[in-house]
C-alpha cells in the first residue's frame, strides 16, 4: 500500500513540477530522490551583512539577493569552514576540514591541492548522473609545481570531477592575470609565452615598487609585484598578452560563460551541477564602468551591486529556460568581509553607516564569528517554502546534504546530511562545527562558540581586523551575544572543559 501511495506521489511530482527525467524511487527506503539541476553561487569574500535582508545599508540595494532569501530559506547560522579562501573551497568542494589537509591560502603558481583520487562533490554528482561545470575562481592549485602554462594544465577541476571549467587560477590579485578553460589559457599566443613568477621578477619589467606611477590603483600593502592592466598584483608574470583578462569586464564575462552553460544543459538528458565562484567584492574590485558610484561606497559597494545584477541575469536565464522549478540553488560565501585588503579603494572611507559583518566581530581572517559566518541561502521555487532558518550548517556538508538528495551512498570524511534544513523540512543542522583561521581553530557547537588561547597579534592592523587570538580560552554565547563582547569562560568553568575536551577528540589532537 505505502508503495502505491509512493508511486501516485511520484505521478503527481512529474505532472506539477517538470522534472520528468530526474525524479527516481530508491526502492530500499522508498525515499523519494530528486535530481533537480543544482547550482552553487559562491560569493568571495562577502559579508554576512552585506546583503540587504542581512541588514545591509539602504545604500547598497541587492535587490535580486534579497529576492532569493526571501523566497527560499535564509540561514542565521550558516558557515564557511574558514575565514579565507582556499581552505573553505576545498572543504565546500571535498567534504573534508581544510586542517586535515592543511589547506591555506595559495599563491597562484601552486600545485594542485586536491588529491585526483580524492572523494569530491562534482565527483559525487556526475556519478550520480550530473554534467558538472565551474565557472569562475578556483584557488585551489593546477597543475604540478614546474608546470608550464603555456600547454594543458592538469590536474585541474576536470580531475577532480568538473565536466567543463572555466576559471581564473587563484585570486583576481594574483597572476596569472588570464582565464583557462578546461586546462588550457584562453587565447594564449604561443609566439608571447606566459611565465609566472612568485619569487622573483622578470629582467626589465616594472613593479607596483618601482614604479608606482604607472599604476592606476594604489597597493596599500602586498600586492606591488606585476603591474597589469594598471593594476598592481601579487606575484609577477611575463607574456600572454592577447590572453591578459579585462578586468571591468570579468562580471560580464563570466555571466556570459554562466549563461550558455544553462542554456546548453538546461533541457538535456542530465541534470546539471554548476558552480558558479564570482571574484566579487574580493580585491582589486573593479565594477563595469555602468556600475561605478552606484553604491556611493566606492568599489567594493559597486561591485556588490554588480554581482547582485548577476545574480538577476542567472535568474532570468533559469525562468527562460523553463526550470526555476526544477533548479536547487545554494548561494554562499567563501569567508567574512574586509575593507582593506591591500589597496587603496576607499571601502574605509566611503563605508558610511554600513556594517559588512552584520553586527558580528572580527571578519575576514578572523576565529571571530565574522570570519566565516557568512549568507547563506537556499532557493528551490515550488519546493522550498520561504523561510528564516537558525539551523547551524556549513558549506562542509554540501557533499552528504546533496548525495542524500540525489540518491548516492558515497560520504565524505566530515560531511554531514543537513538537506531536511537546506528544505526547510527540519530547524535542526549539525550540532557542532570546527572552525578554522589562518590554521588555528575554534569549536562552535549549540549557541557557543569556544575559542582556544592562542600565541600571535590581537589585531591584523593592515587590514584593521580582530584576529581572535588572546593568552585566555574564550567561551562566547552567540545567540545571547552575538558580537561576542562577553568572554564567559571564567563564569563556565564546566562548560568549558566539556567543550574543550570534545574539541580536542574531534580535531584529533
Ligand atoms: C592575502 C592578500 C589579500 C588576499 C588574500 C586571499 C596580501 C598582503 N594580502 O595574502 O589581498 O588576496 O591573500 O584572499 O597579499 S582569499 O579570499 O582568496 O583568501
Ligand atoms: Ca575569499
């Protein structure tokens, strides 16, 4: 009987939701499981209060990203495993804690970080039936370490499970200055070879440091290595200019790879995975030209505007193509904001009454909650009922939420299944979470948050941000005290040790 009643449902689901080909019983359970197309908007460096129903200033409209948090479930308590880059991609895109791997922050020259034999998300999919793409920033190594950029560059994403890739190589400050598609430059002359260098320059050519002049943005500190496009960046390249990117054009041009993407795989045999990692509002932020002054905040307000309006055309192309209905998406950030992040953009200047972080402390490389307490949205029209969720969940468990989803039986090594709360058909996520900055960790489980004593500087006073480290074991309530302004580990002596002593089991020390 449950079995009739199983197969009417599954009747019902194909005649009103579209997704004829991708919907398949699991017998076992009599689990329904769906394969809805998927796409994962992963945002660089935006803060959770960066977005307008985060409490985002009436200055900087994101009117698209508002949409889809109020239309989908917008998480309270949603995380990256890291407050930088490299080690929350490769924890979002393996499943696994970026300290297990000593994941940290990569030049653009690095090899490849994940292991090619490796369990990974794009992996899990594409066996589960899924064409996978990326389009947008990697950071996560290519290649080997005496690579040669001027031939195919593997492994890369398509190693490790993505069908096509699009991408740039490490940061938009770093060289190689240029997109690679699945493994090859892009419009690379082979008579003007490219070189990169992260130690040392090229014989003649000018640097941020020797030549200031020639720049058009000011480096604050770091970057004053190559200058390209008037931009002055880490590490130095010679070469490849037919293949050099155009800065204030990269939103457009990945938008425009996005976009065919869809198209093409939208009404296919498969469903897809897309991960689309936009550059904004990492630095140098360069908005389109028909973007600058929109915020009044300088650059790194126009570029989130900017990115909002990309978010717009990625909607408008799923509506058009039939499969809103059809289409999961999961939108987030790879860790908390900073202002200064080594030029001068004026995001200090122009903040006005701005909070990036939505009233939580620290930010980008911070073990304060702003490191990696990030938006985090899921929206799934017909499917997910609008909602706010308290649910604690990370980008970590994308890997067993979505293998849950999609019928497969793989696992990964710290991914949890939170697909009921990424549905908003339970307020329950994981019940604790290590969480990791510039190789240190802390341990959040419930409302707390323990941050260990650590040696080191109070305060990144380049980039003007708490870093978390203090002689004495902090123990925060971020439900009662949400800006961590009260250290309560003195008061919860109790408390403490049992939370210490889980941390200690769990990091495996
Ligand atoms: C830092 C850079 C910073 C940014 C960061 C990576 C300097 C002084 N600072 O080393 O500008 O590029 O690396 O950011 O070079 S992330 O979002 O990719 O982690
Ligand atoms: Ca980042």
């Amino acid at each position: 009987m449950r079995r009739v009643i199983f197969y009417i449902g599954v009747v019902y689901l194909l005649l009103n939701t579209g997704c004829t080909k991708t919907i398949t019983s699991s017998t076992q359970q009599n689990k329904e499981v769906l394969k809805p197309n998927i796409i994962f908007v992963y945002f660089d460096d935006l803060g959770f209060g960066d977005i307008g129903v985060n409490g985002a200033d009436k200055n900087l409209k994101t009117p698209h990203l508002d949409a889809l948090a109020l239309g989908g479930i917008n998480f309270k308590n949603g995380y990256a495993t890291s407050a930088t880059c490299t080690p929350s991609r490769y924890a979002a895109f393996t499943g696994q804690y970026p300290w297990r791997k000593n994941a940290q922050i990569l030049p653009g020259s690095a090899p490849m970080l994940i292991d090619t034999t490796q369990v990974t998300l794009p992996k899990m999919l594409q066996s589960a039936g899924y064409t996978t793409g990326i389009i947008g920033k990697w950071h996560l190594g290519l290649g080997t370490n005496d690579k040669d950029w001027n031939r195919p560059i593997y492994p890369g994403p398509n190693e490790v499970g993505f069908d096509l890739s699009y991408i740039l190589a490490a940061t938009q400050d770093r060289v190689p200055t240029v997109y690679i598609e699945d493994g090859n430059v892009v419009n690379l002359d082979p008579n003007d070879p490219i070189e990169i260098n992260y130690k040392e320059n090229f014989d003649g050519q000018p640097t941020g440091k020797s030549h200031p002049e020639l720049t058009s943005m000011k480096w604050h500190h770091g970057h004053n290595a190559s200058i390209i496009n008037g931009i002055p960046r880490i590490g130095y390249m010679k070469g490849g200019k037919s293949a050099t990117w155009s800065d204030i054009d990269m939103a457009d041009h990945f938008l425009a790879k996005v976009k065919s993407f869809i198209v093409e795989n939208a009404n296919g045999e498969k469903p897809f995975f897309l991960t689309y990692t936009m550059q904004q509002p990492h630095v140098p932020r360069t908005p389109h030209p028909r973007f600058v002054g929109k915020s009044g905040m300088g650059p790194r307000g126009d570029v989130i505007i900017e990115a909002d309006w990309c978010i717009g055309e990625l909607m408008k192309t799923i509506r058009q193509q039939g499969i809103e209905e059809n289409t999961l998406i999961i939108l987030s950030s790879d860790n908390g904001p900073v202002l200064n992040d080594g030029y001068y953009d004026e995001a200090v200047e122009l903040l006005g009454q701005h909070d990036p972080n939505g009233g939580l402390r620290g930010g980008k490389y911070s073990l304060f909650d702003a490191g990696a307490h990030v938006p985090f949205i899921t929206y799934w029209k017909g499917k997910i009922q609008p909602s706010t969720s308290d649910a604690l969940v990370c980008q970590v468990d994308l890997f067993a939420s979505l293998a849950d989803l999609v019928g497969s039986h793989q696992k990964a090594q710290d991914s949890e299944n939170v697909m009921d709360a990424f549905l908003g058909k339970s307020s329950e996520g994981r019940e604790s979470l290590i969480l990791e900055a510039s190789t240190k960790t802390s341990y959040r489980k419930g409302d707390y948050v323990l941050i260990p004593a650590y040696k080191g500087k109070k305060v990144n006073k380049k980039v003007n941000i708490e870093l978390g480290n203090s002689p004495e074991m902090a123990l925060y309530n971020l439900k009662l005290d949400p800006s961590q302004k009260k250290n309560i580990a003195e008061d919860n002596p109790e408390l403490v040790k049992t939370l210490y002593n889980e941390y200690l089991i769990k990091r495996g020390i």
